[in-house]
C-alpha cells in the first residue's frame, strides 16, 4: 500500500516525546519527524542503525562522533551507526529514517 505524507504541514511533539513522531514503521525502518524550537538541541545519543536526515526547514550543527557539518533546508545527511547531536539556533524542522542493520 502506498501512503503520501506531506512533510511540511506534519506538527511534532517535543523531542522528549519522541516516540510520538514516528508515522511510518517498518520492520527495516522507521520514518519520524522531529523539531528543535529556536536555541533548541537533540542531546548525544548513540545510534545503532544507519540515518537518513532531510531537512525540511530550518539549520543546524550536526555532529557525528568528533565531526560537524551544518545542514539546512533542502539538505540531506547520512551517517552509519555513530553517536549524534544537534543543536540550532534558529530552529529546524526534519525527517529522520532509522534503518536497521542487518
């Protein structure tokens, strides 16, 4: 079955809500949107799976182990299993997919 879904008028739950931000879930992946308000930052996590970021709107630092790179509307970023942060200063809007390793 194929679903549409329309990025920029999806609305999000805080990052401490996560989980709520999932809308496609898959055994191989899942979909999510997530928002940093303005000031906002994703803490350091450790992901064990691959990551595909589009930014919808907005800009931020990522960073991926001990690199960084700014990313901005229209941008996309892919990273292997890393330990990730994010921190903007104008506010970012994103779609993350998670891909399980095999």
């Amino acid at each position: 079955m194929m679903q549409v879904f329309n990025l920029k008028e999806m609305t999000s739950y805080p990052y401490e809500e996560r989980d709520k931000n999932v809308f496609y879930k898959a055994e191989e992946f899942k979909a999510r949107i997530t928002e940093l308000p303005p000031g906002g930052e994703m803490p350091t996590c450790d992901m064990a799976s691959y990551v595909i970021f589009y930014v919808i709107e907005g800009t931020a630092e990522l960073r991926v182990n001990q690199e960084k790179a700014n990313i901005k509307e229209g941008q996309c970023f892919i990273t292997e299993p890393a330990t990730l942060s994010m921190k903007t200063k104008d506010g970012i809007k994103i779609m993350g997919i998670q891909i399980n390793k095999s």
